[in-house]
C-alpha cells in the first residue's frame, strides 16, 4: 500500500505583506513544492473566525497548507531542502520564518465517508 502522508504547514505572513505573500504561495512555492517527486497535492487553507474558535482562542496561525505525498517523508523533505539550499525553489521575504510550524501525518484507520 502506497504511503499517503500529509505534510501540514502552519504559517503567517510577515506584517502588511499578506498580498504578497498569498501571491507567492500560490502562484510559486506551492506549484514548486508539488513538482518535487514524492509529492501529490497540495491546497492552502485560511483559518475561520467561528464561534467554535473563539471559544478555544484564536490559532497562532492564519494559513494553512495541507501537502500530500506518496513517499518516504524524509526522503522528500530531503529533495526540498536541496532544491531550497541551491535556490532552485524560490523562497519570499514575505513569509514570516519565525512562527512556521509543520508536522507530518500518517493515517491511522480508515477513511470513513458520509453514506447518502
């Protein structure tokens, strides 16, 4: 059975630069990313101001990316890191370095999908 890892990664855009930032991440690093061999997908999400989080206080983070990928992880990451030390992945100033967060998950039972 093929890996199907996900590959999430929290961050914010540095202050004032949240139009260059998503025009950055949408239109270079996450295309870039998605062409290195192991990865699948790749789709950015937006945090939600409902009254469910409010509840639980507001997320450190404002975006969200959700990678998937079909290898080893460290395998992949490994090929990522390369392409940014030699610069042929392109990386912003608009990206606030200092609150990233990322974490790797594997499934764990089944996927269990609504019956209608």
């Amino acid at each position: 059975m093929p890996n199907h890892t996900l590959y999430l990664v929290f961050s914010n855009p540095v202050a004032g630069r949240d139009d260059d930032f998503d025009e950055w991440y949408d239109t270079v690093h996450v295309p870039e990313v998605v062409a290195t061999p192991g990865m699948v997908s790749a789709r950015r999400y937006t945090v939600l101001d409902t009254e469910m989080s409010r509840l639980a206080g507001a997320p450190a983070h404002r975006y969200l990316v959700v990678y998937e990928m079909d290898d080893d992880p460290d395998v992949v990451m490994a090929k990522v890191r390369a392409q940014v030390a030699t610069g042929t992945m392109t990386m912003h100033d608009s990206l606030d370095l200092s609150g990233v967060a990322m974490s790797f998950w594997a499934p764990h039972g089944p996927l269990v999908r609504h019956e209608s």
